[in-house]
C-alpha cells in the first residue's frame, strides 16, 4: 500500500511539473514511463532541441502504436463528417427504393 501511494505522489508531482493532462499521464503509462523519466526529460532554456515532454510523449506514442493523435476538435469533426456520411447514404438508400 505505501509503494502504491508514494507512486502516486510521483505521478501527481509529473502532472504538476511537466504541465502534462490526465490523457498524457495516461499515454505515458502505456508506454511504460517511469515519472521520474519525465520530470528528467524536461527540458532546460538552453535545450532547444529538446521537445516539450507532452510533446514527446504524443510522439512516442504514435510511433509506438502507428496511431494519430487526434485533438477534440479536429476528433469531433471527424465523428460528424462520418455521421453525415451514414445519414447521407440512407437517404440515398431510401430513394433508390422508391424508383
């Protein structure tokens, strides 16, 4: 049980210090992070090369998982466009039934 809190202190202090959200943290689970890692990886003013670590996390994780990080509104287009699609072809359906 104190392994389990204190691992969830660790998390919490990532959350608070790397400024990552609740989808982050869960990404960088999946991927196995440690907290520790990501309160490493964050980048100093003089590493400009470094990516910000919500950043390299989404990047690691869309390599890992060959997915796309898909943001709410670009997702929410998506899901309308397809709801759209459907209805459209039902109407479409319905007509060619009709002749």
């Amino acid at each position: 049980m104190v392994k389990n809190e204190q691992r969830e202190e660790l998390w919490k202090e990532a959350y608070k210090k790397c400024r990552l959200s609740i989808r982050h943290i869960q990404m960088a689970k999946e991927l196995g992070l440690s907290p520790k890692s990501l309160i490493k990886n964050i980048p100093n003013p003089k590493q400009k090369w470094k990516l910000p670590v919500r950043d390299w996390i989404e990047e690691m994780y869309a390599k890992r998982f060959k997915a796309k990080i898909c943001r709410k509104s670009s997702l929410n287009y998506v899901i309308a466009s397809r709801i759209l699609a459907r209805q459209s072809d039902a109407f479409c359906r319905c007509e060619k039934r009709s002749l």
